[in-house]
C-alpha cells in the first residue's frame, strides 16, 4: 500500500528538521495522490529540482516506495519555468523545498533513481 501524499511529505519535513535541515511546503496539492515536487537548496547557492521518476525505474519488489529524478540543477530560473509548466498540467502537485547542508545528499532523505 502506497502512503498518500500527504503523509509522505509530512514525513519528509519532520526528517529534514529532525536532521538540522528546513523543510517548508511551498504548495499544497492533492491529499492522496497529489504529484511531489522537491526543491533543494544548499549552503552554497547550489539548487536542484526533483521531481517524479518514470514508471519504468521502480522495482519490482517495492512498486509503491515514492522515486524521484534530477529533472533541473543549479538554474533557478529554468526550475522556475518547470514548475509553473507542471503547475498548469496539473494544479494538485505538492512543492516541498529543503534546505541542506550539501545538495548533493538528497538521496539521505529520500530515493532519487538514476536518471
């Protein structure tokens, strides 16, 4: 069984907090199902966007664990066009941006599959 969204991101923030990290939701979006978006930003100015990986990258013996792909790095203007391009296909996704010590251990946090 799959965690909602809701959960799973109210898990995310606890995590990051929890580990000396910050954690905001920047947008609400559906409260089952909703498709997550995670923006990470790091002590360095570095940022990346992750976003939902394709079907065709989750394994077989854990189908409903949540996967997430590099889709942007380090171009806070074209992550910025990605998003409100995602935000008009679908107005129910979930924004959640992190702010780390070093971007690049996201996958502490959550499974980032190889892109």
């Amino acid at each position: 069984m799959r965690l909602t969204s809701e959960f799973w991101v109210s898990a995310l923030v606890k995590r990051v907090f929890a580990e000396g990290g910050f954690a905001a939701v920047e947008s609400r979006g559906a409260r089952e199902a909703g498709t997550i978006f995670i923006f990470v930003r790091d002590r360095f100015g570095r940022v990346r966007l992750f976003g939902p990986a394709a079907q065709a990258s989750y394994d077989e013996t854990r189908p409903s664990e949540r996967r997430f792909v590099v889709l942007v790095e380090d171009e806070q203007d074209k992550i910025d066009i990605r998003l409100e391009r995602e935000r008009r296909f679908d107005p129910d996704l979930w924004v959640v941006e992190i702010e780390l010590a070093d971007a690049g251990n996201a996958a502490d946090y959550f499974e980032v599959a190889a892109g």
